[in-house]
C-alpha cells in the first residue's frame, strides 16, 4: 500500500519530508492549512480584478517556469508583473505564499530559506491555476534539473512541490500520484502535446487526494501524477509553488 501522511501543520516533522523524498509514501496532507475564511477572500478578490492570463492556452496567474524553458527572458517579465499581482491578491489575508515557507524553514532548521535571484530578477512566488468542467491534467512530472537547465534552480538537489486548494469541485479533480518515479528512458512514451502515456501506470501503486478547502498538499513531483477530469460547476483552483533542497549549501529555493 502506498498512501499519503496526514497531519496538522504543527505535527509535520523533517522525517516526514524524507518518506517522501525517498518515495516510501506518497505525498504529505495538511489538513485545514490555510482558513477556509481566506480561502474563499482570494476566490473573491481574483474574481473582481481584472487579471491577465498568464497565456491563452492556460488560466493560470503567474508564469509557471516548466512552459518557459526556452523563454527565460520572458518568463522573468512574466513573474516580475505577476508578484505584484500576488501582493494585491494576498493584501487583505494571511499570505500563503510566506506561511508555506515559513512551514517548510522549520521543517529545515539547519537550512537558510534563501530568496534566488537570476541577473538581479526574481522568480515567480507562485502560481494559481483554474480548472473547469471538463479540464483534466494528464500524466506528467515535474523536474527542474532536467527540464530547466537554463535557469539556476536546475542545480538543486531535490525538488518537492506544494498544491493549496482554494477551491473545491464539486466531483473530480483528484489528484492522483503513482508510485512511478521518473527516469529518463521513459522520455520515449512522452506525447507530443504534453505528458506521457498512459499505459506506462498500468501495474504501478497510486494514491488519490482530494480536492479538499484550505488543504495543503506536498508531493515528490518527479512521481508521474495527474488531475483528474473536473465535473460540475465548481472550478478547481489551486496555488503551487516549488522548493528545493541543495545540500552542500544548506539552503532551500521557491519558485513557481
């Protein structure tokens, strides 16, 4: 059985960071991380701003680095307008973006949560991502070191990545995560368009997480994971943001 730790925020320890760095469990849940209360305030907040998609082909705010690898200059503009968005979209709550790293320093205290600059330009905080009736997201991971050479974070040890939920759906958009990490022979069953073929999950444990308000998931993004087709009139929206662990210097990196 390969399932998911669910704990409090203040029950997380540094161990449970490693089950899942090593793959023996699937992702970490905090339950009720963010109040339900601010939750619902950025829901509003986004709805009356008048915000700019990150691009037409997604409903994202914020530039998410994965869709700029061979665009750096462009996704540094992206962030730099972005962050100022954020501070907008947070100006009247308990900021998710800092509570999440100031979770995670804690987990590290040995480490120094540092803020990466690249040619005197931030990274993007964070990114908001909506998804409606119908979207899914397909099979796919997440891996900075091998898609994202040309940016800095690439030379990290470890990256693990952090979903909010800011909204709920009203059924699907589970995620799911299989107990499949990534290599790279598997490149070969990649789709044109985005992510990997199915049929390489067949055989392969899989945990299922809900789309539950104000929860706080951290998963090993280079185990193959999906978001199941969303259904009814409810979006799925969702704040994610990376971090990784480089060792040798002892710090920990955000970025979007």
């Amino acid at each position: 059985m390969w399932n998911s730790i669910t704990i409090t925020n203040n029950q997380i320890k540094n161990e449970d960071i490693k089950k899942i760095i090593d793959g023996k469990n699937s992702a970490i849940i905090i339950k009720k991380f963010l109040k339900k209360e601010d939750c619902k305030k950025i829901i509003r907040k986004i709805s009356s701003m008048n915000i700019e998609r990150d691009s037409k082909k997604f409903n994202h705010i914020g530039p998410f680095l994965m869709n700029y690898t061979t665009k750096k200059e462009k996704y540094f503009q992206n962030a730099e307008k972005a962050n100022q968005v954020f501070k907008k979209i947070f100006s009247n709550v308990e900021n998710p973006v800092n509570k999440i790293k100031t979770t995670i320093s804690k987990i590290f205290p040995d480490y120094k949560i540092s803020g990466i600059r690249e040619n005197q330009r931030n990274y993007a905080l964070c990114t908001i991502r909506r998804h409606e009736n119908g979207k899914s997201i397909p099979l796919h991971k997440d891996n900075v070191s091998y898609e994202g050479v040309e940016y800095e974070v690439s030379k990290i040890n470890t990256q693990l990545s952090c979903i909010l939920h800011l909204q709920e759906t009203e059924k699907g958009g589970n995620l799911s995560i299989y107990n499949k990490r990534w290599k790279k022979k598997l490149e070969k069953y990649r789709e044109i368009e985005f992510g990997y073929n199915s049929n390489i999950k067949k055989k392969s444990l899989s945990d299922t997480i809900e789309t539950k308000l104000g929860d706080l998931v951290i998963i090993n993004p280079n185990y193959l994971h999906e978001v199941k087709e969303i259904q009814g009139i409810s979006d799925r929206v969702t704040l994610g943001m990376f971090f990784g662990i480089e060792n040798k210097t002892k710090k920990i990196f955000f970025w979007a």
